[in-house]
C-alpha cells in the first residue's frame, strides 16, 4: 500500500526536512517496495528534536476529531475530541441531563446524546489502518457492532441566538442518529429557561474575542450569561469553556480555581467549573 512520509527538524544536525524525507521515501520504496504518493492515507512521520529522531505512524487518516457526522459547523466550532475531553473533566454523567445555551454547531449536545445512547465515536468514518495487512477486520467488526444504540433516559438541550447555528445543530444530530433525543431551540441566553429535566450540567463555550476591542461587547455578554444561570438554574452545575478568565469572571459564577489549560489553535483554552449553583 502507498504511504507519505513527512517530517520535521528542529535543533538538529539533520536541518532539511525536505532532503530528510526524499531519503525516508527512497529506503522505503527500494527496501519495502511501498510506493509513495501524497495523497496516501498512511503516514510516516519523522521528527528531528535536539539530534534525536522518533519515526511514528500515523493509522487514523483523517484527524480523528473529524467523526463524519458535523458536515455543518459555525464560526468557532469546538472539536469533538476536545468537548469530549471537557466533557469528562466535568465528570459528565450519562444520568445528567445537559444544556449548552450557545450551541453554535450543537458539538457538545450530540457528544453527551452520543455517549448517552453508547454510541462509539467514529462509527461512520473510516481509518487508514484499515488497508494494513495485519488488519483484523473480524475483530474490526466486532468492535463496530458493539455500538449499541441504547435510548437514554432523558433528552440534552441546546439553544443559540443564531437561527443558522440550530440549523445546522439539527442537520448535525440528524447524521450522527441523535435528533429523537437532542432538542435545538433558537433564542438569545436571555431567554433560556431550565429544561422540563432534574437539574444536571450546563456546558458552555461562548465567544471570546482575541483583540482587545472585541471584548468589550463581550462583557455583557457574560454578565448576562451569569444572571441567567444564577437566578433560574438553581441546582445544575456549570462548566465554561473559554481563553479569558476575565470574561468568565464577569459573569459573577462561582467558580473553583482553574485546572491546567489545553493549548488549542494557538490559544490556551481553559475549563472553569461551579459546584450544583445555589
Ligand atoms: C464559540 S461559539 C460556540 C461553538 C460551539 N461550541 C460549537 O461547537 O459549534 C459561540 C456561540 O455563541 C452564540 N451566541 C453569542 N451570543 C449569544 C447570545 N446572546 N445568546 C445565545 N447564543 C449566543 C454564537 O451564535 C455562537 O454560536
């Protein structure tokens, strides 16, 4: 089967990643007889650090945050690996209903309906390991099947001020097989009201502006945010997602001091969480 070989160097005697790679692809077409193409779903990935070089290979293909179901996504879509992460750091649990009040692309809503429903990420998609030879497609199979499709208790809410956001939410739960227990609503966050559920967890991750003069509007935004959830969700927990904690204290939330931040797209991304909110 073809591969691409990619590499890089960095403080290291071997400086061109370039020449460093015609050399990978020329041992591996002469010695293992693999052809090499760009478009090869298989990659071999050299990195030179410090003069130390780690060769790995990367199976998956696609990345594997791209799970085939969010054909249509907003300005700032959260991907579904890291909702999946901030999700657990929440100590999310299937028995607790959620509400994500500024869905855009409905990312967090159809992961929770997703785990709740046990139903296995990357179900749909397919991954390069697949053409190995060593591929074990019984085992492959068994692994798939057990995707089990289970109805959860309750049903997960989301809402956003932007009609094209719920749209799209919709379109995005319909593919990933959650529309018969995802309920998308449009309405600002000024309007949102807890859901006919027991109180459970509220996971946001509303804008944040990366320039200075973007933030100023945004501050409103989260005090309205914070008033929203402290007079009418008594009960549920908060989980906020955002690069600013000047924002998020703005919203007059109690937050627990921070955890370590995740770097994403050049930003430090940060979980801030409340205790159920009095
Ligand atoms: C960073 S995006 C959220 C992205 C989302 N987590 C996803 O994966 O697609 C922020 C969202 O907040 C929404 N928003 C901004 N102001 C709002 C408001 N006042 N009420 C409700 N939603 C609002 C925007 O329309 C946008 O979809």
């Amino acid at each position: 089967m073809a591969v691409q070989v990619e590499v890089t160097c960095k403080k290291s005697r071997i400086y061109h990643a370039g020449a460093a790679a015609q050399r990978i692809e020329i041992a591996i077409r002469e010695e293992l007889g693999a052809p090499i193409s760009a478009d090869a779903e298989l990659c071999i990935k050299a990195r030179f650090e410090d003069n130390l070089c780690t060769i790995s290979i990367d199976t998956s293909g696609e990345s594997l945050h791209k799970q085939g179901h969010k054909e249509a996504i907003g300005k700032a879509p959260m991907r579904e690996t890291m909702a999946s992460l901030f999700l657990r750091q929440c100590g999310y649990d299937v028995r607790e209903p959620v509400v994500d009040p500024m869905c855009g692309s409905g990312t967090f809503v159809i992961e929770v309906a997703e785990i709740a429903a046990k139903l296995n990420p990357g179900r749909s998609r397919s991954f390069a390991f697949e053409q190995l030879v060593s591929f074990d497609e019984g085992a492959w199979k068994r692994l798939r099947d057990s995707s089990q499709g289970v109805k959860p208790a309750h049903h997960f809410f989301g809402s956003d001020r932007d009609a094209g956001a719920i749209t799209m939410s919709r379109a995005n739960a319909g593919r990933a097989g959650v529309s018969d227990f995802t309920v998308f609503q449009h309405h600002a966050v000024s309007n949102l009201t807890p859901p006919p559920v027991p109180p459970g967890l509220v996971i946001v991750n509303p804008p944040h502006g990366t320039r200075i003069a973007d933030k100023k509007p945004l501050v409103a935004l989260y005090v309205a945010l914070g008033k929203t959830l402290l007079t009418r969700f008594t009960g549920w927990r908060v989980g906020l997602i955002t690069t600013d904690t000047a924002l998020a204290k703005a919203t007059g939330l109690p937050f627990a001091p921070p955890g370590r931040s995740v770097s994403h797209g050049g930003l430090n991304v940060l979980l801030l969480q409340t205790e159920r909110l009095k």
